[in-house]
C-alpha cells in the first residue's frame, strides 16, 4: 500500500486544542445518551406502540446489529478518507434516525431510526482517529480514554432520565432531545476540529472483502440476537449459523490475503499490540457482560429467599455507582496506561475482576456487597479495555487507526453480548422446575464463571512481552 500519511502527520503543526477536543466529547457524551434510552423505556414504547414483547426487544437489538456492521467499515473509511469528512456525514446519518425515531408513528418507523442510529457505534473510533493525528501519543491516550467515558457517562445519562423525559413529556423527546444535542455538537467538530487529509493510494477501497466482513458480522449478531431470545433456537439452527459465519470468514481471510489494498490488512492484525488486545477485550468484555446481567437478576429475586424483591427504580439505583465508576474508570483508562502500561492494567483488572466475582459466590447476603462488586468489576473492566484501545492506537501506524480500533469496539460488544448469554444460559440451567426462578446456586455457578472467565486474561500476558505498548 503506497500511502503518505505517516510523514504528513509527523511534520503537521495543527494540533486540536480543549475548544476541539470539548465538541469531540459533547457529541460523544449526546450519542452514549441517544443509545441507552430504549432500555429503562421499553416496556412504556410496548405499551405506547402496542407490540409484544419480542417486537420490543427489536427495537435495541436493531442499533446493536448495525452498529456491529457499520463500526470496521466507519473506521477504514475513515483511515482512507479522513476521519472529521466521515464522522460528519455518519452523524447526519443519526441524526436523520433520531428525528425519524422523534416522531415515530409506528414500529417499523422506529426501527428504521434505530436502524440509522446504529451507526453511532463508529463515531468512537473515528474520534480516534482525529486524536491521534493531532496530538502526541501520550495526549492521545488521555483524550481517548476521556472520550470513552463521556460515551459510557451518557449511557448513564440516558438511564436516568429516558423515563423522567417520557413520564413528563413524551417518549419521542426521549429521541428528540439527544438528537438535538448531537446537531449542536457535530456542527461544533465541523467548525473547530482541523481537517485530517485523506491518505493517498495506488488501489481503491477493498469493497469485495468490505461485504465479507460486515456479512460475516450481520450474520454472527443476527444469531446471536436469534439464540438469546426467549426460547432460543433448536440446536441444528445454531449449528447452521455458526457454519455460515465460519464459512464467510474464511471468504473474507482469503480474499484479504489476495486483496493488493485489503481493508483489514492481515499483517497488522497478526501483531502482538493488535491480536493480543483484541483477545484481551473479548475475554474482559465477557466477564462483564456476565455480571451485567446477574447482579440484576440477583436483586430483583425474591426477598423471601437469596434476592432482594427490588423494583426497577431501587435496581436502577443499586447500580448508579457501578456506572458512576465505568465512567471514572474509561475516563482514567488512557491516562493510567500512559503511566504503567496498558499489560500492567489489563493484569490488576483480571486480578481484581475475577477475585470479585469469585467473592460474590459465597458473599451475597446484603445489597452493599452486591453494589460493591459492581463497582470493582466495572472499574476494572473499564480501565482494561480502554487502556487497549488507546494502547492499541498508539502502537500502530496511522493508516490503520482507525479500522484497529473500531475492531477492538466491536469486539467489545460481542464481548458483552455473549457473556450475557452465557450467563442467562447459566441461570436457565438452574432454574426451579416449578416457578421457572434461578436457583441461588445458580447464581452461584455464573459468578464462579465471570471470575474464571476474567481470569483468562491473565493467559494472554507474557511475562516477558510487553504485548500492547503504551
């Protein structure tokens, strides 16, 4: 690949200043709200819209399957032709999806809003790329970890307030306004941030292995959404969908091999800074994602037995300051990585991830215990995979920034995706025949599992290699 990038950004003198780096995290922080309203208001848009309950559950499985797709094919784009053109036109994109969803009539109007919203999911590795090209590595690692925490601090956002803003005016302000605030902020990027030049090529875009991928990837999150929902699937439909992701993987393998400019360049993903976190963010993400969904279940059991019979709103509340702490720690991510190194991180977090779920099996007789486990996960999850992705975008090239760390986002969402699986899985197994209710041993067994699960990590951190340099 004949390209120039490298030499442009290394003599550029334009650096983005707070002003540029602010607007970057204001439409981060508005998209992380957009993206989280659905779930406290789900049962509401049921109600509102008059669909079942598997219908609703389309509503944000749509976002998760596009944002899945879109993210590798944001991020090259983006490495090819800048990533402030692409963020800008992607953001016109939700936008055009949150009005949409603003004055949503119906279901299918919804989920074709949900649809275009979707591709928020690439606004983050975009973000990177503009970061890195205009700053030092070590700001970059600050600025992104300082970004990832205002996507996360707006999920938070969107929890607290989608059924104020429902209860109080209507559930498309709970789209309306985000999307408003996304407007605002995309107008600022486009005035404030500098132009990033697009790197010059001999060869077009990798369009064949472009669809393999996003394929490949459509048909892993559409069955993964298919086997998680109430009743699953028969055993041979899964087999069948596991051989149609297998099949067009190894298509896209071969045709990026062959590829004389491949869209996901195999050398660059076969590096030890590159494979290596993208493994380490799977296995974290999936430890997480188990204790996302059992410490829930846990508290909303009944309070006649192992549970706590809480509400919706005291779960909500149970959790703030396991949120609150996700923030703090993607926020303080890139800067602790900065200073140990991202291998140092990823080790503690493992560490303290899975000796805190491991804890939970026997300690989970009062909701403090419950809350501080949530807190110590979240923190440690939060710090491990951000300290990868900014450890990540600092030890490759620039031409391939942004399609490293969209890679890395996606992993992190089928991270998530399937250790919550696996952990329903888990409570279903060892459910009361009678009332269909998770046994506690149940519960049992799947914080025995996140904590074996985060403690894998550990297998992919070599004493003697630094893995992802900071």
């Amino acid at each position: 690949m004949n390209t120039t990038s490298v030499p442009e950004v290394a003599v550029s003198p334009v650096r983005i200043g707070w002003p540029a780096t602010g607007a970057l995290g204001i439409l981060a922080l508005a998209l992380g709200t957009l993206q989280s309203v659905v779930e406290p208001a789900l049962p509401l848009l049921q109600r509102e819209l008059g669909v079942s309950a598997a219908e609703g559950a389309l509503i944000g499985n749509a976002l998760l399957v596009t944002g899945a797709v879109v993210t590798p094919v944001a991020g090259k784009l983006g490495d090819r032709y800048g990533g402030k053109r692409v963020l800008v036109r992607l953001m016109a994109v939700v936008s055009v999806g949150g009005l949409m969803a603003s004055v949503a009539p119906s279901l299918p109007v919804l989920l074709f809003g949900q649809v275009l919203q979707g591709v928020m999911v690439g606004a983050l590795p975009l973000s990177f790329i503009l970061v890195r090209k205009h700053l030092t590595a070590g700001e970059s690692q600050a600025v992104i970890g300082l970004v990832v925490a205002l996507f996360t601090g707006g999920s938070m956002v969107g929890m607290l307030f989608a059924g104020p803003i429902a209860e109080g005016l209507s559930w498309q302000w709970m789209f309306g306004l985000p999307t408003i605030a996304i407007i605002v902020a995309t107008s600022a990027v486009a005035r404030l941030v500098p132009h990033d030049p697009p790197v010059r090529s001999d060869h077009g875009i990798d369009w064949p292995g472009t669809v393999l991928l996003s394929g490949t990837l459509l048909v892993f999150m559409l069955g993964l959404v298919t086997v998680t929902r109430d009743g699953g699937v028969p055993p041979l439909a899964v087999g069948a969908v596991a051989l149609v992701v297998a099949a067009l993987a190894t298509g896209w393998v071969v045709v990026e091999r062959r590829a004389a400019s491949p869209m996901v360049d195999l050398r660059m993903l076969a590096q030890s800074a590159v494979w290596r976190a993208c493994a380490l963010t799977f296995v974290i993400s999936a430890s997480s994602g188990m204790v996302l969904l059992l410490l829930p279940q846990m508290f909303a059991a009944p309070a006649d037995g192992y549970g706590f019979g809480a509400s919706t709103t005291d779960i909500g509340l149970f959790l703030l300051p396991g949120a609150v702490a996700g923030v703090l720690s993607d926020s303080a991510g890139g800067i602790v990585a900065r200073r140990f190194g991202p291998r140092a991180v990823v080790v503690v977090g493992a560490v303290v991830a899975a000796a805190t779920t491991t804890a939970l099996a026997s300690l989970h007789t009062a909701p403090w215990q419950l809350v501080l486990a949530k807190v110590l996960t979240a923190s440690a999850a939060g710090l491990g995979t951000t300290a990868l992705l900014a450890g990540t975008a600092t030890a490759i090239e620039t031409e391939d920034i942004g399609i490293a760390t969209s890679l890395l986002v996606v992993t992190r969402v089928i991270g998530v995706a399937l250790g919550a699986q696996v952990a329903g899985a888990v409570l279903d197994a060892g459910s009361e025949p009678v009332t269909g209710l998770p046994t506690e041993s149940a519960f049992v067994v799947g914080f025995v599992v996140s904590g074996l699960v985060a403690a894998l990590s550990l297998l992919f951190v070599r004493t003697k290699e630094k893995g992802v340099r900071a």
